[in-house]
C-alpha cells in the first residue's frame, strides 16, 4: 500500500469533520456579559437558546454573531433545573438549527461546535454514558442521561452536539467536576417553548424555608422548618416554625435534593401528606403545593 493510500482514509475523515463544522457553524453564537463568556445556537430566528448555568444573573449581555457583528441580548426566559435559557436577539435572518431527538448510545462519535468571538470551535470526544431519563439535583425533568468523554473549554458551555451524521442531539453543558454533560433534544424544545411563551417554567412552592437536621435515635433524618411564608401553603395547611417533616407522602425524605426533586413543574396543583414531628408528637398534615412565585 502506497504513502497516499494510507493518507486517503484520514483524510476523508478530516473532511468529514470540517463539513460537519460548516453546515452549522452559520447558527453558533458567542455569548459574553461583564463577567462571563459562552456559547449558544439560534434555535429559532432571532432566538438564541444556551446554557443558563453560564449566564449571570443580572447584567447587560451581547451575543456574536458569526462573522463578528454584535448585537445586544434580551433574556426571554431562564430554567436553572434544566439549564436551558432562551435569548432575544434583533436579528430575524439568524439561521436556526434543527434539533433532532436521536437515540444516543455509549461509544459514539461527539463532536462539540461552539464559538469565541464569532468564530467556530470545536472538540470531538465520545459518549461514555447513555442512559434514560433522570432529574436534575434541582428537580428538572431531562429526557436522557448523556455524558461525553471530551475536553471542553469554558466558553464553549452552551455550544450544540452533534453525532457522526451531523444531527443536532443537544446542548453541551457541565456536570459536578467539570464533566461534560448534554441536554438533550427533546429537553431543549420543550423547555424553550415554554420559556419563549411564559418565560419561566413553572415549579412547585411549599413556603417553607427548610433545613436537614438528623433526628435522634434510630438514625432517622428529615428537615426543620425554619421559616414560613404567612401567604404560602405551609401557612394554610397550619405547618409551624419548628416543625421537623419526616416524610412525603409516606415516604422518609433523605435529603432536601428528593424535596427539590418532588417540586416539580408536574406538582403543582398536588396535595401531598407530610408526616411532622411536633414538640415529640407525629402528626399528619395535608398541603396543597402552589406555583412558586416569579422572582
């Protein structure tokens, strides 16, 4: 076999990336406030869609175009459970990206395209994970578990993930240890639909500011209600200062992340039955869970 025969297979698998690059390098954008840089994707004309975890919480922001125009950002809605935020930007000919559900599986190509400054960036790793549905510690419904074994750099957080085809799978964000993680598709959609109409995704609101404490004997554990809002449902369902709940519906809460993870857009309009320990004494309360109020 000859020197150029050996070089045609890598070749073409050059080739293949930078036409991967190419065909959505158009709809990738650089996000930069005073104090943060990231990535995102026109996900419909004049909508960006990126990572909320990037973004700050106040302040001005400026979205960069490909080829380097700047233009200022809106915030249209921000979901810190998913980590799907959604930006407004006075540029109806931006390109959008077509975002695919596709079944993702373990040892397959991932290549991240993401931007600095207007111009495209890329990494290219695999799928060390695949899995079903999960929460997030802050109790958002993701539609798979997608982890990628690549090296990411912190502005391209936001940027879009692609398999071999080239078909948009998700959104690349970062886990606990700077693990890279996807949002997927089916995730992306739903949640920027909402954010787009609403601005918000609603979520569940007990009015109780709770703390973890242990109970003594037996090992037990639960939350002590340090606050109440006097408007909030805790009030209404005549939960007090003081008060350790023990259970959920019947079930021992271990921790505060399960609660988070029960408040989901999905309980709002429930009623649950806390189990409480009251001055020594087990009662039984019933609370209707409310839509957290708008910050």
């Amino acid at each position: 076999m000859t020197k150029a025969a050996l070089f045609t297979p890598l070749q073409d698998l050059s080739a293949a990336f930078t036409g991967l690059v190419a065909k959505v390098a158009p709809s990738i954008v650089s996000i930069r406030s005073h104090r943060s840089r990231s990535s995102g994707f026109v996900w419909r004309p004049g909508l960006i869609v990126t990572s909320d975890e990037a973004l700050p919480e106040e302040g001005e922001l400026a979205v960069t175009l490909p080829g380097g125009d700047i233009v200022a950002a809106q915030l249209a809605g921000r979901d810190a459970t998913t980590d799907v935020a959604l930006l407004r930007i006075d540029r109806a000919d931006s390109e959008p990206v077509l975002l695919e559900a596709s079944l993702v599986t373990t040892g397959a190509l991932a290549v991240a395209v993401s931007a600095e400054d207007g111009t495209p960036t890329v990494a290219v790793g695999v799928v060390s994970r695949a899995s079903g549905a999960w929460r997030s510690l802050r109790g958002g419904e993701i539609a798979a578990r997608i982890e990628l074994d690549l090296r990411l750099r912190r502005s391209a957080e936001g940027g879009l993930i692609l398999n071999a085809t080239g078909t948009a799978i998700g959104m690349a964000v970062f886990g606990p240890r700077r693990r890279v993680l996807v949002i997927p598709s089916a995730t992306i959609e739903r949640v920027a639909a909402k954010l787009e109409t609403d601005g918000r995704i609603a979520r569940g609101y007990v009015g109780l500011g709770l703390q973890p404490v242990s109970l003594e004997g037996g090992g037990e554990s639960g939350v002590m209600v340090m606050s109440v809002d006097p408007r909030g449902p805790g009030a209404v369902a005549a939960v007090y200062q003081g008060d350790i709940i023990v259970t959920w519906n019947s079930e021992p809460i271990r921790d505060m992340h399960s609660l988070l993870r029960a408040l989901g857009p999905d309980s709002v309009g429930q009623t649950v039955t806390l189990g409480l320990r009251r001055a020594g004494e087990a009662k039984q309360i019933s609370l209707t869970i409310a839509e957290r109020p708008a910050a």
